[in-house]
C-alpha cells in the first residue's frame, strides 16, 4: 500500500489480541538483521550503557539520526526494532537504538540499577553522545510503549538540558499515566492481569539474572531489599514495592508512578511531537487517551493519530494470514519522521526570508 491508511490483515488483524500476542511472541515476517556497532559509555553512577549505531544504506539528502528507545526490556535485537530500522536505513535514516540496560544478556550489569519506567538519562546520555559523533546530523526521537513514554517525557523535561539538532519526538503505543494506567493492568478485563504478568515475569527475570550485582549483601542493605518479596512479586506494582521504588529512592510506589508518567511533561515540550495509539491496545485502555488528544488540539506543531484496530505495537497489514514484513507502523513512522524534518526546514527558511525582508 502507498498511501496511510491501514488496513489490517484479514482473517485476524481486527483483533487487538491477537496483534498483540503475534507482535510479542512472533514479532515480523522475514525479519531482516541490521549490520551496525555496539557503542559503550560508562556512566557516572557506575552503569554500562550500551547503544547500536546503523549508518544508512541508501544515502539522502539530509544527514538525519533517528534515536530510538525501545519498549519495555527490549533492545536492538528485538525484531520489531530490526525490522523498522531497516526500512529507515533503506530511505536514507542513521539509527541508535538504546539497549534497555539489564536487557541485553551479553553486556553484564556494572551498577545497582537496570532500566526504569521513568528514568529518561539513559536515552539522554545517548542523544548527548550522538551529537558529540555527528554534531551536525538533525535527530528524531522514536519511542515505542515504555520508550514513548521515556522519549515524551525526555522532550518535556526543561530542566535536561538537549542539543539543538533535536527537531522532534514520535511516542508509539504508550500509557501516558503510570498512576492510572497500572489500576487498569490489575483488572482481568480485557486479559490485561495476564498481560501484566508477562510483563512482570519478563521484568523480574532481567533482576534475577543479574541478581549478583543487584541483589547483593551490601545492595540489600543499602535499600532494604527483600530477595523472596522480588520473587514472589506477581505484578509489576508488587514488583516496584519490593525492588524499584526502592533503588529509586522513592518513599512510595505512587511517588514513583508520578514522577515516571510523561502526562506531567507535557506542557514543556517546546519542540514538535507526534502520538500514536490504537482503540483496541489492551495494554493501553481507551479511558487513557483523552488527555493526550487534549493536550494535540490545543498545542501547534502537535499530532495524535488514534487507530480502531492494531493492538499494542502491532499494526501488520496486507494479506488473509500472512501479512507483510513491513507494517503500517513501520512506514507511517518513517513518512512522519520526514514530515518532522520538512517542518524544521520550512520553519528555517521563513526565518530567513523574515531576516532578509
């Protein structure tokens, strides 16, 4: 298809479910494997930050970095990463890809921390070393599920300080409120307790595996940590009680669900972003959505696209059964990305004819 609308595959694309489960477990058809380098910053508290670089296959007009923040655990082996990062290099786009830190099982933990909902240095850290590298390349920030909300809350963070080649944000499939939005995770309805535990499980395995580091004598102490409450731990609120909030600093779960939400960061964001959610995500309940549509009517150079059908990260299109090994996401992404960097420069030129006239 070449135009923007979405179609999903026939016999099974109208379920949210089951585009969500396919993204999950089976993730893109023939899924290609992107050729890049593995960049390595160590960090102030300690931590080894890892992120992958793509240059692009096809050259473009612009030098233009796409700076991406993956969903929850994942990183650039995760094949709905992959696949989106080729169709960006094949239409000219350079590639970062921040590798959730704990999620990659060949790079080791170094401090006592792994990722977090809320905790958007990570992806500083790398935009920062992205325009030491390429000072003069434009950057789009992409955030799927948790890294939208990281990148939206990054953009909206006036206190970070950020290059000026950052020309916008594109947030895919996120919750906006972390207060709200676990409320909805603990109700059966819709499967989301199911979800949830799959979430959680995914979450306390990367703690578990690297529970020499995290969970150490001294660790515990230092933050009272309970190894058997982690274990037991059947939801991620049980989970963030008895290990995040707590490495976090934080006095209660709630503290920390606040702080994480980019809900509260949004009226900051100076710079243009785009919002992406489908109606049958049964991560993200419609009932969280309208304030994300407020706040894209009454700001400029702000979009929120709402879908009726695509699930959580899902969107595959064409085809009875098999669909296509590139999604609606995947192109209507990159298009959006262009359409951010042809704001950017049509706003530059009107500056400068204002200058001349």
């Amino acid at each position: 298809m070449s135009d923007g609308s979405y179609v999903p595959t026939r016999l099974w694309g109208f379920s949210g479910h089951v585009q969500t489960v396919l993204h999950s477990i089976v993730g893109r058809v023939k899924c290609p494997w992107p050729l890049g380098e593995r960049v390595y910053l160590l960090l102030q508290d300690g931590s080894t930050l890892t992120y992958d670089l793509y240059q692009p296959i096809n050259e473009a007009e612009d030098d233009v970095t796409i700076a991406i923040c993956p969903g929850i655990g994942n990183t650039s082996e995760s094949v709905y990463i992959r696949t989106f990062v080729h169709y960006s290099q094949v239409h000219g786009y350079r590639c970062a890809v921040l590798n959730h830190i704990g999620a990659l099982n060949s790079v080791q933990v170094t401090s006592t921390r792994i990722f977090s909902y809320g905790h958007t240095d990570d992806f500083s850290d790398m935009i920062d070393n992205l325009h030491k590298k390429y000072p003069n390349s434009r950057i789009v920030a992409v955030g799927f599920s948790l890294g939208g909300n990281l990148v939206t809350k990054y953009m909206g963070e006036s206190a970070k300080s950020k290059p000026h080649t950052i020309l916008g944000g594109i947030s895919i499939c996120q919750g906006y409120n972390a207060e709200e939005g676990t409320k909805w995770l603990l109700n059966w309805q819709n499967f989301r307790r199911f979800y949830l535990y799959v979430m959680t499980e995914n979450v306390k395995s990367i703690i578990l595996k690297h529970r020499h580091v995290l969970l150490s004598d001294e660790v515990k102490q230092r933050h009272n940590l309970n190894e058997r409450e982690i274990i037991a731990a059947a939801t991620l609120p049980e989970l963030d009680e008895a290990y995040t909030r707590r490495v976090h600093n934080f006095s209660t779960t709630q503290e920390l669900y606040k702080w994480s939400s980019s809900l509260h960061f949004l009226n900051n964001i100076e710079k243009p972003m785009i919002f992406i959610n489908a109606k049958d995500d049964p991560l993200v309940p419609e009932e969280l959505l309208p304030p994300i549509k407020e706040f894209a009517l009454s700001r400029p150079n702000t979009a929120y696209i709402e879908l009726a059908h695509g699930g959580h990260l899902g969107f595959y299109e064409g085809g009875l059964i098999y669909p296509n090994p590139v999604t609606w996401l995947d192109r209507t992404v990159v298009a959006m990305v262009g359409s951010i960097v042809m704001l950017h420069m049509d706003a530059a030129v009107g500056v400068q004819k204002v200058g001349y006239e």
